[in-house]
C-alpha cells in the first residue's frame, strides 16, 4: 500500500528530527565528533564571558561560571531548541545588578528562583505564541544588533593593550577564514585557540590572558538555600526585578531560538523553551548561580561556525566549562584573551545580515522598513539590552501600521438612482485606527434624505468602528435624513447588530 504524501510542516518535522537527533549523532562518528568539539569551543568561550558578567553584577567570577555550567546543563535536557547556548549573560547581569548592591547574595538568589517560576508560568501560559507578532525587520535589526554589540563588547580587550594582541587578533582571524578552505575536520575556531594559546606559553608572549579576568574556582557548586525571610516584605524586594529578569529573558530566549531555527532551517518548540528556561534558571539559583538565558555569540558559534545541531553540544559545552575551570583551570588560564576576541569577531561578522544595508536592497526596502530595523539597533546599541531594542522595533513597526492603515478607507459615491437617494461605497478595513475619519466623508448638510451606505467592499473589525456608524447615522439623523447600511457580511453584520446603539450609554 502506498504511504501517503507528508505535508510541508510534516515534512520540515520529520527534517528537524533528523538533524538534531541525538541518537542519530551517537551513531555517527563524524557527527559526534562535530557535537564533541563544538562543546569543547563554546566552553572556551564562555569562560570569559561568564567572569565579565560576574563583574557585571557585582557577584563573585565563581557565581557567573556555576550559572553557566547549570543553565547549559538543564537547557540541553529541558529546552525546545536543540543546539541553543543558555548560559549567565550580560542582560541579566544588568537587571540583577541593583539587587546584589542593594541587598546583597541571598536576595539575588531569591531572585533568580522567582524569575524562573515566573518564566515557567509564562511558557505554560503560552507567551511563545507572541513570537509571531514580532515583524520581519524587527528579527534583522535584532541580528545587526547583535554582531554590533558582540564585535564592541571585544574593544576592550583591544584597548592600551601590547602590540602582540593586535598581531595575535589578526593570525586568528586567519586561521578562521583560510583553515574551512582546506578541511572542515576540526573546527576552525578551535585550532585558532590551540595554536595561539601554545605561541604565547612557548615564548612567553605578555599579553593579558583569562586568568586576569578573575579567579577560577577549584570546587563543585552545591547547594544553596537563599536565607530571606519569606515575607511580602521580601517579594515586594524581589518581584520586580524577578519580573524583569524573566521578561528580559525570555524575550532573548526566543528570538535567539527563531535566529537558530533560520539558521539551521529546522524547527524548534517555542513553548518548550520558554518554561524550560524558567527551569533552568530555578535550578541554577538552587546551586547559587546568578540565572541566565541563551547567549547569542556563543549560540552562534556553536551552530555557525561549529556546525552543531544536537543537544549533545550544549550539554557538552556546560560539562565541558566545569571541567575546565575546575580541573584544568591552572592551563584555561593561559589562554591569551586575543585568540577569544578573533573568535567572536568572526562571530559577529558572520552574523550581521549584510544583505539588509546593501544600496540595492535600501532602495527597495519601504522607508517604514528600514525606519524599523533602524530603530531597533540604535536602541539596542545604546542601551545595551537586546529586549528594549525589540520591543522599540515593534512598537514602531505597530504605529506604523497604523498609520498606513488608517489612510487605506475610503468612501466614494457609487450611485444616485434619483432625487431622493444617494449610494456610497466603504471601501477598506475599518478599526480603530482607520474608521476615526470616517465620520468626516460625509455631506451631510448636501446629501439628499435618503442615503444608502454600501459595506460590501469593508469589514467591520472592533467596537470604535460601529461607534463611527452610529455617529454617521445620527449626524444624519439630526439633519432629517435616513441612513441604510447594507452589504456587511455576516461577521461584520453580527458585530454592528450586537453594539449598534449600545455604545454611548443608550439602553
């Protein structure tokens, strides 16, 4: 018997399964190995990473590492996104911040615990589901963003610094641009490390290293019960700033999870992710982490320039980073900080979507477009928070819409059969927005007495739009004239019914 044919959408799952299976990769030796030294290169990366953010937040280097370690651990078996980096980052750091100033350790884990109930109720509730409202431009001004804050978060590093940085920045970025041309074995950002990381210790090349971002720790994480008092006192501390931090998060989250699904072309489970999220980030507070979401550079060079697509790497890359930092943190800290800032300029340049600042494509692309990608990165950049960038974007894209939704309605005269009767046509979606100057197309004082409205071309969206009505039939009305509305179809016709009348106080 024949199979029958699969759909589009049931085809692209049966694609994702396949890709970022992991049995499928376990039993691949070439896939494994692509898995295994993915892990081992963002584990690299996120070393630095999570100390800076530590600072960030005023906590100890060590709190930063144990976050990133829990949150990469949890994610690879809780999360909807397989391949996706969750890890301490530089956007919580920034929310949480004041509560560690304030009021010290314990209410920073608290925090953190809160957070990450809110998030799963936010991922139970379904608030994935509003990914789709977030407009086209907004998601490639995000990407821009991005590469620009990931490319300026390196000039630090490249700042009153040796010349051999410079030197060493530049064989980097070399290797990683020359080495995918001869084989794609081992990753290129991997060898660029090895071989920068074995240069300075074999000629003791000064140059600041990881080790002089902080000190790494030499034990497990463990357990950790924040000592506060369970209080409203104590909520009414916390709840904001957990309110922000779960907000903040998950809008990272989930863009960085729909940047991946692009990248990778395959599914992910949006809802899943975002409770996944808020579990993640309740058991790293458990272990005396500091929280955390999916980190974009590192997300990036695990699926871009690694080429993992399983949760292996991930799970990898948190197994990888305690390793590393407990057992080896002695050799990690030699690692030249110039061989990780070539890896994440590469990052950054990969991707930013040149595409989208060409001539050619500005000129085509509408000025509301661009104004939206726009918006997005300089709030972005400025503000150093991807969240209020986006939500900036998407409050542009919606006034705009707006507003070229209200010029779409027109009224014309259709017909004037005789004397007495005078025909118009709607034409156009009416709603808030597009309905208020609808009231103004209308002669009321020429017209003759009786006037037919035609919403045969026009749909009836929302409550102003039959206010609108009623205001045309009344102004009419006060003049000594009759109105007839036809040609609404039976939704339109099913709303004015039920509010035609009831909206300005009448019984």
């Amino acid at each position: 018997m024949r199979r029958p044919d699969r759909g589009p959408m049931e085809r692209r799952m049966v694609r994702t399964q396949d890709v970022t299976s992991v049995l499928g990769a376990l039993r691949d030796p070439r896939r494994l190995r692509t898995e295994v030294l993915a892990g081992l290169v963002v584990a690299l990366a996120l070393i630095p990473e999570a100390i800076s953010f530590s600072i960030i937040a005023g906590v100890d280097p060590r709190v930063g590492l144990f976050a990133s370690f829990t949150m990469a651990v949890s994610i690879a078996f809780l999360g909807g996104r397989p391949a996706m980096i969750s890890a301490a980052t530089g956007a919580i750091a920034l929310v949480i911040a004041p509560v560690v100033r304030e009021y010290g350790m314990d209410y920073l884990i608290a925090t953190v615990i809160l957070a990450g109930v809110i998030q799963v109720l936010l991922g139970v509730l379904g608030v994935a589901r509003l990914m789709r409202f977030i407009p086209r431009s907004v998601m490639v001004g995000f990407v821009n963003a991005l590469a620009i804050l990931i490319f300026t978060a390196q000039l630090p590093y490249l700042t009153d610094v040796p010349w051999a940085v410079y030197a060493m920045v530049a064989v980097g970025i070399a290797v990683m641009v020359l080495l995918p041309r001869l084989t794609t074995v081992v990753p290129a950002p991997l060898v660029a490390i090895v071989v920068l990381t074995a240069v300075t210790v074999a000629f003791a090349v000064n140059v600041p290293n990881v080790g002089d971002q902080g000190e790494l720790p030499d034990s497990l994480p463990s357990l950790f019960l924040p000592d506060v008092p369970l209080t409203l006192e104590t909520l009414q501390i916390i709840g904001p700033f957990a309110v922000a931090m779960a907000l903040v998060g998950l809008l990272e989250s989930l863009m960085t999870a729909k940047l991946v699904d692009d990248v990778t072309d395959t599914h992910s489970n949006k809802t899943r992710e975002a409770w996944g999220q808020g579990a993640a980030n309740v058991i790293t507070g458990f272990f005396g982490g500091m929280g955390g979401c999916a980190m974009i550079g590192q997300t990036m060079i695990n699926v871009k320039a690694s080429r993992a697509r399983t949760r292996i790497s991930t799970f990898l890359a948190g197994l990888f980073l305690l390793i590393l930092v407990v057992g080896f943190g002695d050799v990690i800290a030699q690692i030249p900080m110039a061989a990780l800032v070539a890896v994440m300029v590469m990052v950054s340049v990969a991707t930013f979507d040149w595409h989208s600042v060409q001539p050619a494509t500005l000129r085509r692309m509408p000025k509301s477009e661009t104004t939206v990608m726009l918006s997005t990165v300089l709030v972005t950049v400025v503000t150093h928070n991807l969240a209020y960038g986006v939500l900036t974007g998407v409050v542009v894209a919606a006034v705009m819409f707006v507003n070229r939704v209200a010029h779409f309605t027109e009224v014309v005269e259709v017909a004037h059969p005789d004397e007495d009767t005078r025909v118009y046509a709607v034409v156009g979606e009416l709603l808030w927005a597009s309905s208020n100057d609808l009231v103004y197309q209308f002669d009321y004082t020429g017209d003759p007495t009786n006037v037919v409205i035609d919403m045969s071309q026009s749909h009836i969206w929302d409550a102003s739009t039959v206010a609108t009505l009623d205001a045309i039939t009344t102004k009419y009305a006060a003049k000594g004239k009759n109105v007839t509305i036809t040609g609404l179809n039976e939704a339109s016709a099913e709303r004015h019914a039920r509010l035609a009348g009831h909206l300005a106080g009448e019984s």
